[in-house]
C-alpha cells in the first residue's frame, strides 16, 4: 500500500508546520497556565510569528518549488506575501492587547490561538497550487473568523454579524466549489499549474470551462469583498469587536490577492479575455458604490469597509490589465502594481484600525467620526499619525497610497484602458472627501472630552512607527515596488 509513498519535501512547508505545532502548543499552555492577563500566550504567539519570520527568510530560495504532490508551491511571491503577513498579524495583536484585556469575553487565550490558526489558514492559501489546497486554507481562514466575530458573547451587533459571515461565506465557498467542480469536470485535474498547461493546448470544453469560471469568480469576489459581492463587509466590520475587524480587514487581503492571482493569472490565463470583463465590472462596481455610500456613513468602521471595497475594486485594475489581446508583456508591470497595491493598503488599514483601537476603552467604542472631533488638542502625535493614514488612502502625494494609486493607474493607461483610468480618478476624488473629513473633525471641531490621550509604550512606538512607515515608503517607494517586482518575476505567475 505505502510501496509507492514519496515522502515530501518539508522545507518548503517548514513555517507552515511550525506555526501548526506551536498553535497546538499554545493551546494547550493555555489550559494550564492561570492567568487572567495571558501575558504568556500572548508573548508565545508573538514569538510563534517572529519565528516564522526567521523561517520564511532562512528557507527562502528565490526558486520556485513545488512540494506535496505538487499541491504546495514556494516561490519569491509567497515568501514576499507571508513576511508581510507575519509582519501584520504581529502588529494586530500588539494593537489588539489593551482592547482585548478590557473586555472580559474576549480576554481568552482562544483569541490568539483563532488568530493563529486563520493565519495558518492565509499561509496555506498563499502557497496553494491546487484546489484542493485553496478550499483547506480558505476553510480553515473562514471558520477562525467566524468564531472570532462572535467573541463577544455579551454584544447582540457582534452574535448577528457573525451569523450573516457565517451564512454569506457559506454560500460564497459553495460557489468558489461548485466553479472548482466544474473546472474539473472540464479538465480533469485539481492542479493549477497543470490546469494552466492543459488549457493551453485547447483540449477542454471551452462553455463548461466559462461556467465554472463565472462561479470561481463570484466566490472570490465575495473573498475580496467586491461589488455586488460586499453585502457582508461594512455589518461584519461594524458588529464585529474591533480588534477583530482590524485582523479581517487587514491580513485576509493578501491571501485573497494571492489566491486570485494563482487562480485567474497561473491557472486560467488562456482565458483572460472572459475573466477580464468581469474584473472590470467588478472594479468600476467596487469604486463608484464603495466611494459613494462612504461618504453617508457616520461610523467610522462602516465607512472604512465601504472603503475597503474601493480599495479592492481598484486592486482588481492591476491584476485586470496584465494581458491585452493575448499579449502578456503588460503583465510584470501589471501585477506587480497590484501586489503593491494591497501590500500598501494592509499597512494603511492597520494604522487606521489602530487608532480606533486607541480612542476605544472598557465599556467604550470609538467607531464615531464624532470621536475623532479634536483629537489634536488631545494629542497632536496622534492626530498626526491618523492624518498620515487619512492622506495615504485618499492617495494624496508624498504618501504610499498616491503611489499605490499611481503604479496602478499607469499599468492602465500602458494596457490602453484610458477610460478605465479616468473613471479611477474620478472615483478617487470622490473618496477623497470622506478620508479629508477624518482631518476635518481631528483639527477644525471641538473635542468632547479634552483629556490628553494617554498610550501604553509599545502602542506609541507601533503606531508612531506605522505612520511613519507610510510616509518614508511614500517618499521611497522604489523599496517595496523593487520587492513586488521581482516577488512577480520569480514565482509560478512569470
């Protein structure tokens, strides 16, 4: 039976299995560690995501690698994607500590453990070269989120936005399933890579491919939270506890754009002009509703999910505009706009679910606009540091949201989709009303409460070092295009 058994190659898979032990580990200290503060399961998830970070850099090879059957791919674009992931994830929990020691139902050490579990579930989709491989790490994302909206068994807004998660992403993993099914049925493999090369020899059936296409893309449109898949996006970021929403608003986005791109660009790209239209739809979708309803929300986290699914709709133009007419020399300039693009806005997101995170104490949501009024007066750092946020996402210079925005545009513009880039503009301008009237409140109206605003050390630091972040790789942003360049060149895609 085992005759024909190859034992895989573990190395490429090494921070994968590594965060699966010591999630299990850190589980089980829980139980016997009494402390009502879980300063070691919290300072052991912390190390869980630093090693894995060490790992990812010792192990990484620039190669492309295939392992498991050739249902787990290393390439330079993984590698690129998990260290920021690690790298997020660390900073959610960091921001996330004070939030989450407030509020007695969610000060549990399962807290940690479901982010480290979703966290494997993004790893595994990163690497995924396989169907099957995507469905285990969506799977395993979907439940740890489900479960870490609810936490809060005290809030009925945190109980409803977990149900509607839980049945919206049922039904969209359906879709993403039955689209995978019907790929099959007209390939006869589960292998991305292999579905890729297959295509290219023009032996499947071209109609039942474009169906499943149809529903393959619906399920990651829901992922992504894009129009008029976004219905669950601004009840789940608003019911959910806002530490939580900082994660699901953050560090799922790289995994989505990654799994979109092993699907749509390695595995379906001889169908580019059928999968093309749709994105577009999409994206114009995404950025006219997503910009338009922002601007009549008064709560905070409302408006930044509605953002969000701008934000999305106008990643989806990169990843759009990376073959015209058959020609794929767009494509490294194309895509590699987009993986800066998100890479940019999981850095812009974070600060800003930071500082709501900030503003928030016991028995208190900061998630009004009116609670921003005169935060300058309270901190003038502070108010500094959410500006920053506020001007990167509107895509004002010298920040790394203008330039996310720009390396987008031009790919565009280069595909000739000129009126494709005017409509982002405009949409872009649009947005930038909502994120300026953040700037407004913090500088220009009274505060209710004029108490300076106090902050632990390692939030000052994080916060302050956040911000600034935005702003050097606004000034720079060469240090992060180079990466997603070559992240692109080196990987399945290319």
């Amino acid at each position: 039976m085992f005759d024909n058994f190859v034992v895989p190659d573990l190395l490429p898979a090494a921070p994968e299995l590594f965060l699966a032990a010591m999630a299990a580990v850190i589980l089980l200290a829980d139980v016997f560690i009494k402390d009502s503060r879980r300063t070691v399961v919290f300072a052991l998830t912390q190390l869980t995501l630093l090693g894995c970070l060490v790992i990812q850099f010792v192990t990484m090879t620039g190669e492309v690698t295939f392992t498991f059957s050739n249902m787990f791919v290393d390439d330079l674009m993984a590698d690129l994607l998990k260290a920021v992931l690690y790298m997020t994830v660390f900073v959610v929990l960091f921001y996330s500590r004070g939030y989450v020691l407030d509020r007695e139902p969610m000060a549990k050490g399962e807290f940690y453990v479901l982010t480290l579990f979703a966290t494997l579930g993004m790893m595994v989709m990163i690497s995924a070269n396989h169907f099957l491989t995507i469905y285990l790490g969506l799977e395993l994302l979907s439940l740890s989120l489900y479960a870490m909206v609810a936490m809060n068994r005290d809030s009925v807004a945190s109980t409803e936005a977990a149900m509607k998660y839980f049945v919206l992403g049922a039904l969209a993993s359906g879709l993403l399933l039955y689209g995978m099914s019907m790929i099959y049925g007209a390939t006869g493999t589960l292998e991305i890579t292999g579905i890729g090369q297959l295509l290219m020899t023009g032996q499947a059936n071209k109609t039942v491919l474009v169906f499943g296409l149809v529903f393959l893309v619906a399920g990651l449109a829901f992922k992504l939270g894009v129009v008029p898949f976004h219905m669950w996006i601004p009840d789940v970021y608003h019911g959910a506890p806002t530490a939580v929403t900082l994660f699901i608003g953050s560090a799922p986005k790289l995994a989505a754009f990654a799994v979109t791109m092993r699907l749509l660009v390695t595995g379906l790209i001889t169908l580019s002009q059928d999968w093309q239209v749709m994105l577009i739809i999409l994206s114009v979708l995404s950025m006219a509703i997503g910009n338009l309803a922002a601007i009549a929300q008064t709560n905070i986290k409302r408006m930044l999910a509605y953002s969000a699914i701008s934000h999305m709709g106008f990643m989806l133009l990169g990843v759009t505009t990376g073959v015209v007419g058959g020609d794929a020399r767009m494509a490294l300039n194309a895509y590699s706009s987009a993986m800066f693009y998100v890479v940019s806005y999981v850095l812009m997101t974070a600060g800003s679910f930071g500082m709501i995170l900030l503003l928030s104490r016991a028995g208190f949501e900061a998630d009004n606009l009116d609670d921003f009024k005169g935060l300058n007066k309270r901190s003038p750092w502070f108010a500094g540091m959410m500006m920053i946020m506020m001007f990167s996402m509107a895509g004002i210079p010298f920040f790394i949201g203008f330039f996310a925005k720009f390396a987008v545009l031009q790919a565009v513009v280069a595909a000739g989709y000129m009126w494709l880039a005017i409509a982002a503009v405009i949409f872009s301008l649009i947005g930038a009303f909502y994120y300026l009237r953040v700037v407004k409140l913090m500088y220009f109206d009274q505060p209710a409460d004029e108490t300076p605003l106090v902050a632990p050390l390692d939030m000052r630091v994080l916060l302050s070092a956040n911000g600034l972040a935005v702003a050097v790789l606004g000034m720079f942003p060469d240090i992060l295009m180079i990466g997603c360049v070559l992240a692109i060149r080196h990987s399945v895609i290319a």
